[in-house]
C-alpha cells in the first residue's frame, strides 16, 4: 500500500497537517487561558480597588462595624473565595468570618510570601508582584489571590482618633482571593471545543487532500502506468484520455504524441521494409517488364504511322506511345530518386507538360466529374528542367487532388505565370555550423517539411532548445518551453556549448542582443536572438537580388488537409489515404521540385480545399543553398 504516490502524498500532507493545527491548537488555548486569567485579574484589581476606596473614609473615622460591614457585604458575593485586611504584623483585623479576626499570618503563606520575601515588607509591590495562584488542596481548583497594601498617608498620621507615626509607610494589607473554578470550566469547554475542531479539520483536510490527490495525481498516474503497460506490450495506438492541463497533462500529451511517433515510425520501417522488397523486386524484374513494354511501344507506334487517315484514333495511339515510353522511365526514374540522382534536364515549355499531365488523368477528371479551368500564362518562358520528373510532379499531384474530391464532383484549378521574387522567404537553409563547425541542423524537428536549425537556449532559469525556421526570412520558430521575450537569452551551439551571440553588433529593430550561424562558402545568418520581431539577415543571399520564376498553383476544392498533418505529407511513406496510399508520392514530389532548385508550399483548410505553389527557378542555379 505505502509503494503508491498517492498514499504517500496524503499520509504526508495528513502528518503536517496535524503537526500545524495541533500547534496552533495548543497555542490558541494557552494564549486563550492567559487571555481569561488576565481578565478576572484585571476585574480583581477593579475590585480591591473599589474595597479599598469604598473603606477609606470608614478607616480614617475608626468605623470599625462600617469597616466590617462593607468587608461581610463584599464578602457574600459567591465569586469572592475571601476578602480580608490584615495589619502590618499580619494580624486579620476584618474579614466576613468572624472566627479569623486577630489570627497571625505565617509571613511564608501565600499572601504575605511577596512581601515579606527579603525578610522585611516591601513599601512598593508592583501590580503583577501583588497576584498569585495557588490550590488549597492539590485536587482543589485554583485560586487567584491579590493583594493591595494600604500606605500611611497623611490623613492617617494626622487624624486624632487612632494616629500613625509619620515614618510608618505600609499600615497593613487588603487581600482578596477568588476562585477560578468557573474559569477552569470555561477553559475546559476551550480545550474541548479547541480538540473537536482539530479532529474534524484534520479529517476534512484529510478527505479533501485525499479525493483531490486521487483526482490530479493517482488517477492520471494510473494512467500512465496502465499506458506504459500496453505500449511495452506492442499496443501502440492506446491513447491516455484526457488528464488535464497540469504537468501530468502534458506529460499524457507527449506521450499520445511520442507513441504516434513511435507507430509511425513502425510503420514507417514497415513501409521502408517492402519498399525495399519492392525495390529488389524491380530491381530483378526490370528486363522483363521492359521487353513487353518494348513490344507495346513497338506495336503502338507501329499502328500509328498506320493511322494517319484517323486523326481519333491517331490522338489516342499517340498517348499511348507517349505513355509507354514514361511508363518505362518511371521504374529506372524511382531508382534514380532513391539514389538522389541528377535530373536529365533541357529546355522545357510548362504549360505543355501540364497538358501531358492532364490528357493522362482526362478520363478520370469526367468519370469523377471534375470541371478543370486552366489559367496559363501563354508567354511564359521555358526553364531547364526534367520534363518526365515535372510530369511526374504534376500527375502526383492531380491524382491527388482527385482522390481529395472523390465521386460528388468539384473543381481543380491550374494556374501559371511568371514571378520576380527576393531570395528573403523562399531560400532554404541547408547547412548550418556553429564556430567549431558542429552541424546545426535537425532531421528529427521539422518545419514545413524541411529540417530546421537546432540551438540550445537558457532564458532566465529556464534552459532548452529552439528551433529556428529553415527557410531564410521566415520565422516560424518554436521552443522547447515558453521563451520571454522580454529578457535576454544566452544562445549556444547544442554540440559544445559555444556561444552563438555576436557581441559586436545590435539587432536594428529592438536593439536587442543577435545571433550568428555560419553558413559555409556563403557567409552568416543573423537574426534576432531575443525573438521579439522577425528580423534576420543574410548578406551572401540578399546580394544576389531577385530572381524570375515559373509558379505554378494547382487549387482543389477537395476534402483539405488537417492543419496538424500539413507539414508532415512531404516526409517518406506518410499518408493520409490509409491502405491506398504508400506515403511516397509526395516525398518523390519534394525531392524532383528540391532537385530542380525550386520551391513547394501548401495551403490547406479541412473542408474547403487545398492549393499547391510550386516555384522553379527560369535559370539554372549553381548555388548549393
């Protein structure tokens, strides 16, 4: 029982619980004791001194039966133990019982011990000095007594029926005892009372600390224990429900997300496993799917030159020459890709490989009921590129579209036109070293689909990683914890700890701190480095001015894609299509696009469509960027 977290917290909190209140408690009944003993001795000093100015006149006439008739009159007030005035020899000469008057007192006893302490009467006693509590009997209850000494004052030296020698100071004492049995009991209702509400608040706390502890941390800890189990034993898809936005929270959420990493990337090996099969299958089967392909071309082409007079039939036998011949690049093309080879390029028209791309999927834009509306740019220029490999894009791409829009009919738009844009926003940051050339860059973290730029962070007392946007301009950066903004960050390489902060130079929006990462053979990239604004700069990229581009959009009116998945459907054998998809199409569409030094972006909202931008550059680039 005592392994679980949560009976330990409550036994924890429970015992500090206890060891609080049961000090308060105590100390609330004693300063609550000292509170009504304080008082009755304050009204007992109101008292005395209300007896003593009450006899004073009686006294100074020698009035003794008034004297002792005011003593017996106070002395029947059943809060009263005892009022008796003695002389300065201790002798009782008033008191309510008679049987006391002219008894000595033992100077030792307990009204007399405060004065008589230094074997001679005090002529000054301080109030506090002139009380004290006793018991009679040790089972008795307890008894306040004070005293109050009655001085020699002029009126008594002077008076003509009993005077005092004038150096007499002290002439005797009043004393009055009160029992505090009633005090006692009202102290023992304090205690009582003071008891009941430390049981019931250590029990109420103890309840609530237990369901609350049972609610935020046992139940979620059962959880996670119980998540821990199935995914140790192969279960990857168990998902831990909902546990709050606390840490324990959190930590269910990254671990949902690290077992969807862990199935993905399951699967992901699985994939790659019969892909490389399938690879060594193609691979062996080459010769003999290109010999029928070779009679198929023969045959077809042979017909053609046959179907002059058919112009019908010619168009149709015309696709499938042209068709055959790409069928026979493909095999050899996918084993280019997967071994990053380069591009066959030449000048090619874009608006004609589009139609080839289209005539291909014609069929299946009108079984689906698709309305195509094309948007070209009838001046645009020819790029160098490979025409099978764009195809190959485009087809990739409105076989997608047309699995998005299904059977219920849609629109796909292609548009082309000619752009001049900055390198700033467009260039991609493939190599990255910090001063002793460790690389920066992160596989495993991306952005946009590309691998993005690790750096180790510390902000204030907190200490991570950030991850900055590998696209030159852009700054769609995150962080492993929340950054401030508004304090200044040490930023270091994640290798050796080496500072990536240039000291000698200031950000120009915020005047804030700057990094700086190296980039080889093309200078620096600074940027920033509190994250308050989006500046950066990189002066090797910025001094090659613009560039003319060919952008293509190919805009569907289709399912969309989920905003979490939209920068994932460029990576290796991700799909959305469940079993129909090998989650390769995408991937071959990056690396062509990559390859020709181009760009493609996605804009996607579930629901309402998806837009493609692809962007190639008019010229060819020799920048290894």
């Amino acid at each position: 029982m005592l392994r679980k977290i949560g009976l330990k917290l409550i036994l924890a909190v429970s015992i500090t619980a206890i060891l609080i209140i049961g000090v308060y408690s105590y100390f609330n009944i004693k300063s609550q004791s000292e509170v009504l003993l304080a008082e009755v001795e304050r009204h007992a000093n109101q008292l005395i001194e209300t007896v003593k100015n009450s006899t004073r006149y009686a006294m100074l006439l020698n009035q003794r039966e008034h004297t002792l008739e005011i003593i017996n009159t106070i002395g029947k007030d059943p809060a009263i133990k005892d009022i008796r005035i003695l002389n300065k020899e201790g002798e009782i000469i008033y008191s309510p019982r008679k049987e006391d008057i002219g008894k000595m007192l033992d100077i030792q006893a307990q009204s007399c011990y405060a004065c008589h302490a230094e074997n001679k009467p005090l002529e000054k006693l301080a109030i506090k000095e002139r009380t004290r509590i006793f018991r009679e009997h040790p089972d008795s209850s307890r008894i306040l007594g004070i005293v109050n000494p009655i001085y020699n004052e002029q009126s008594c030296y002077e008076a003509d029926c009993h005077a005092h020698p004038k150096n007499v100071k002290v002439l005797g004492v009043l004393d009055v005892t009160i029992s505090l049995k009633e005090v006692e009991k009202q102290i023992y209702k304090n205690e009582i009372r003071e008891a009941v509400f430390t049981i019931i608040a250590i029990t109420s706390i103890g309840f609530i600390i237990g369901f609350f502890v049972k609610r935020w941390v046992d139940r979620p800890v059962k959880e996670l224990v119980k998540a821990t189990e199935q995914v140790a034993s192969g279960n990857l898809n168990f998902k831990i429900s909902e546990l709050g936005n606390d840490e324990l929270g959190s930590l269910a959420k990254s671990f949902n997300n690290m077992t969807k990493k862990l199935d993905e990337t399951s699967q992901q090996l699985y994939q790659s496993t019969k892909m490389a099969s399938l690879g060594q299958l193609a691979a062996g089967v080459a010769h003999e799917i290109n010999n029928p392909l070779t009679g198929v071309l023969t045959y077809s082409s042979f017909l053609l030159k046959r179907a002059k007079d058919n112009p019908q039939l010619q168009e149709d036998l015309s696709v499938i020459v042209r068709e055959t011949i790409r069928s026979r690049e493909i095999v050899k093309g996918l084993l280019d890709f997967a071994r990053q080879s380069t591009p066959k390029k030449s000048l090619i028209d874009i608006n004609e490989i589009i139609n080839r791309a289209i005539a291909v999927v014609n069929n299946q834009l009108k079984i689906n009921r698709i309305s195509l509306q094309k948007n070209f740019d009838l001046e645009l220029p020819k790029i160098t590129a490979d025409a099978n490999q764009i195809q190959q894009v485009f087809l990739n791409l409105f076989m997608n579209s047309i699995d998005a829009i299904g059977f219920n009919g849609g629109t796909l738009k292609v548009k082309t036109a000619q752009i001049d844009l900055s390198p700033k926003g467009i260039t991609q940051i493939k190599n990255a070293l910090c001063p002793k050339t460790h690389n920066l860059i992160d596989q495993e973290n991306k952005i946009g689909g590309m691998p993005s730029i690790r750096l180790k962070i510390k902000s204030n007392c907190n200490e991570g990683f950030v991850y900055l946007d590998p696209v030159y301009g852009k700054s769609r950066h995150f962080g492993g914890f929340s950054i401030d903004r508004n304090t200044a960050h040490n930023i270091s390489c994640p290798t050796c700890n080496v500072s990536l902060i240039d000291k000698n130079e200031k950000c120009p929006k915020c005047g804030g701190a700057i990094y700086k990462i190296q980039v080889p053979e093309q200078g620096f990239i600074e940027g920033c480095a509190s994250f308050k604004d989006d500046w950066q700069r990189w002066k090797f990229i910025d001094s090659l001015g613009e560039k003319k581009f060919v952008e293509i959009e190919i805009s569907d009116s289709g399912c969309g894609i989920p905003q979490e998945n939209i920068y994932k459907i460029f990576e290796p054998f991700f799909s959305t299509k469940g079993q129909r998809g090998t989650g390769l199409g995408l991937s071959i569409v990056w690396g062509i696009i990559d390859n020709h030094k181009g760009t493609i972006s996605v804009e996607s909202e579930v629901g309402k469509g998806t837009t493609f931008t692809i962007r190639l550059p008019q010229e060819e680039s020799t920048d290894n960027i």
